[in-house]
C-alpha cells in the first residue's frame, strides 16, 4: 500500500505565469490516485475544484482567472473639497 504523497500545487495565470504571491505554490499531500481539493486564492477563481494526487511529478499546476475588480476616484483638493465628478 501507497503512503501519503507530498506535493506541490502551483497556481497559474492563462498565460503560464505564477499567481503572484504563490510562485513557490502551496504545499498538498493526498494519496496517489486520489483526489485532493484545490485551495482557494483570494482575488482569483480556480478553474478545478480538484486535483488528482500525483504518483509521477512533485507539481501540479492549477490554471486560477482574476476576478473583476471596482474602483472609484474621487477628485478633491488639499481641503478635502469635491473638484469634480467621481469616476
């Protein structure tokens, strides 16, 4: 019988690069054959809610989308006094 395998789920952008703050990935351990629940990461949406638990490779990467994100300006002067229209 298999034991605990330890591994490595690497969040990745589209385009292949690391999530950042996560270039190192978060650490998982599961056994081989099974799955495993992907983390979530704040700020972005994963594309898999699991993995399988890797027999052959220390990494498993794991494609997350950003979410959409709001922002409002607003323009005012040294006083604090609105100078116009938000944004």
């Amino acid at each position: 019988k298999l034991g605990n395998a330890q591994f490595t789920i690497v969040p990745k952008l589209s385009d292949g690069s690391p999530v950042p703050g996560y270039e190192n990935g978060i650490p998982a351990t599961g056994l081989p054959g099974n799955t495993v629940d992907v983390p979530d990461v704040s700020g972005y949406t994963k594309t898999a809610k699991t993995v399988d638990v890797p027999t052959d490779k220390p990494n498993v990467d794991v494609i997350y989308t950003p979410n959409s994100q709001k922002a409002t300006i607003h323009f005012v002067d040294q006083s604090g006094n609105t100078i116009a229209s938000n944004l």
